[in-house]
C-alpha cells in the first residue's frame, strides 16, 4: 500500500511518527464519545450573561434566593453563588434519582464546581450563569468542590452536597 503522506514527507520515520499521532488523536475522539454516551458526560455548554458585580442585586442569586427549590413538574434548581472563598448556601440538600438543574454564577473571579464520585463538573465563570442538569443516584454526602485555582484560601473553598433518600428530600 502506498503512504499517502509519502508526497509531503520523505523521511519514513518521521512519517511513521505522524502516524502515530494521528491515532493518537483518533483514540482521544473515540473515547471522549464513549463517555459522552456511555456515561453521559457532556460539556456545560449555557449562555447566559450576569452582571458579577451586581448578582446580590438580582432576584435569583439574592442571598434570600439561594439554595434548592421545587419545580412544578418535580425536578428541582439549585442556585448557588461561588465567592472567594465558598459556596453559598454551604450545604445543599437533594433527593436521590431526581433531575436536577444546577444554576451557578461567580461573585468575583473564575472558580470551577466539582462532586467528586459523580459526573457533576462545570467551571463558573464571573459573568456567566453555569448552568447543569444531572440525577444523583446513589445516596450520601458529597463534598462540592472548587477545582480552579482562585486564590490563597481556594484549598478550603468547598461546601457540602446531600443526596437522601427521595421521601426526606425537599428544601434546605
Ligand atoms: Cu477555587
């Protein structure tokens, strides 16, 4: 069979290299679709813009505002601020197997949200609203992490995360 690249590139070697970093490329492709699909692990991909400055002001990240509510058809939201260095409120309480979306903006500077032991990760990023829907199937306590560097105190920016049983789950 003739190499295809052997009109651009005459050195077998590095030929054989090219190659290999295409498979490389074509590996990546295929496992990064598997998991979207086998394990449901897409991309945050919300745009909607807020003011970072002035989210105290608004009526859905108003302090009072924040935390889980109830939707009409039975899923729930959960708004949440993430500020140097928290998330406020420090804990969220949600039933287990049942959707919920997470709505998250920034008072100040990138910072990024992650539940360890589950596929809930997003960055958040000051003048955007995060925005993601998943199910917690399996009960306990999950910590909420920050995984983007924000700062001298970022290694204690966590909260807690409760997933219970679904006839105990409601408001926290
Ligand atoms: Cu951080």
């Amino acid at each position: 069979m003739v190499d295809p690249l052997k009109s651009i590139c005459e050195d077998p070697l590095e030929r054989k290299w090219v190659w290999i970093s295409l498979a490389m490329a074509v590996v990546m492709g295929v496992v990064l679709g598997y998991y979207a699909v086998a394990s449901n692990l897409h991309p945050p991909s919300n745009v909607e813009t807020i003011d970072s400055s002035r989210l105290h002001l608004t009526e859905e990240f108003a302090e009072d505002n924040l935390g889980v509510k109830t939707n009409p058809d039975g899923s729930l939201t959960v708004t949440l601020v993430a500020a140097r260095y928290g998330f406020y409120p420090p804990r969220i309480e949600v039933p287990v197997d049942t959707q919920v979306t997470f709505r998250i903006a920034s008072a100040d500077v990138l910072h990024g949200v992650h539940v360890p032991g589950t596929n809930m990760t997003t960055m958040v990023v000051p003048g955007y609203i995060s925005e993601v829907t998943t199910t917690f199937p399996r009960t306990g306590e999950y910590s909420l992490l920050c995984n983007e560097y924000c700062g001298l105190g970022h290694d204690s920016m966590w909260s807690r995360l409760v997933v219970v049983p679904k006839a105990a789950g409601g408001q926290s």
